[in-house]
C-alpha cells in the first residue's frame, strides 16, 4: 500500500500540544525539521520511518521547536507578515543575505555577475538579467534559509545556462541536491510568506 506523503499529527511539548505534519520523502536520507513563519511545523522523513523515532527525534529537538515557535509568533503579532510590511524595512537585510549566500556558492561556482539588486516583486522571488544582474525579492529575508539558499543559487546557475535545461538544474543540484524540494515547497507555501 502506497504511504500517504503528507500526515498530521499532534505531540505534546512542554504541556503544549502542538500540531505537526510529516512529509514522507523518497529523496530524504534522514529526518529534518522546518519551522516557518506562518506557525507550520513540518518533519521531512524517509520512506518507512517509525513513527516512535520520529516523535524521539522531535523531543529531542522540543526545546529549539518551541523557541521557533513562539519566535515567529511574535513577529506575527507584530504585523511583520501583513502585506503591508514595508520595502525599507527588509531591503538592507535582504541585501546582505543574498550577498553573503551568492558569495558563498559562487566560491563554488565561480561565475562572473555584475549587480546584486533587492526589489519589492509580487510574483516572483528572484530573477537574472542577461547583463549579469541578479534581482531577489526583499522577502528572501523572511525564509528559511535552505529557501534562501534555493533562490540564490537558482539565479546565480542562470549565469551558466539562462534557460530551465537539464543541464541547468544539474548545475543547481552541484549545491543543492534536493532542489526539487525546495522548489515544491516554494510553489506550495511560498506565497505564505507575503
């Protein structure tokens, strides 16, 4: 019988119960934990897991799980995540994160670019030019940071092949290996975030 890839469950942490999803992963080689700002909090899992490993794994990480949590919360209260939150507000710390990731994977890489840009974009989380620029939307700033990474090392492999090829995402998978992952999430949740 095919698992179901997505599960909810419920765990008790610190007297709190907390909600969870489980996604069953074919790609994945051990479990992972995401915390994210909406308040969703999902275990990545390889096939056939057990699910008292799982619940062991989580208790282990109980106390970083509730710091996130009520973390995000704050900021939530704090109207960070409303539609209205401002351009100036995220552009400087946006703009050192996608220097500080493009940086670090173009050591990798080694590609020439020309200009690294924050914009206020509503659709998109990051583009190329064919002047060597690389655009990110000032809400990078707010993803976690295996998201981040995704975008960053999806534009910079533009520079390679400016076009969707297979032989372009095998050069995003020299550095992100479970982009497919990362790329679904995006497509999936990624709105979640404006």
């Amino acid at each position: 019988m095919a698992q179901i890839p997505y599960m909810k469950k419920q765990i008790q942490l610190y007297k709190q119960n907390i909600e969870y999803t489980v996604k069953i992963s074919k790609r994945a080689r051990r479990m992972r934990l995401a915390v994210y700002l909406d308040g969703r909090f999902v275990v990545t899992v390889p096939k056939n897991i057990n699910q008292g490993l799982i619940e062991r794994f989580i208790a282990k990480k109980s106390q970083w799980i509730i710091d996130k949590l009520d973390y995000f919360k704050n900021l939530r209260n704090k109207s960070i995540l409303k539609k209205e939150a401002k351009f100036s507000e995220y552009k400087e710390q946006a703009l050192l994160l996608a220097n500080e990731r493009i940086r670090h994977f173009n050591s990798f890489y080694g590609f020439q670019f020309n200009k690294i840009y924050i914009k206020n974009q509503k659709t998109r989380w990051g583009s190329c030019s064919k002047k060597g620029n690389l655009n990110f939307n000032f809400k990078i700033a707010l993803l976690p940071q295996r998201l981040a990474d995704y975008i960053a090392v999806h534009e910079l492999c533009h520079l390679g092949e400016f076009n969707h090829s297979r032989k372009f995402w095998n050069l995003v998978a020299k550095t992100i290996p479970d982009y497919s992952e990362m790329r679904n999430e995006l497509k999936e949740n990624g709105m979640s975030y404006y």
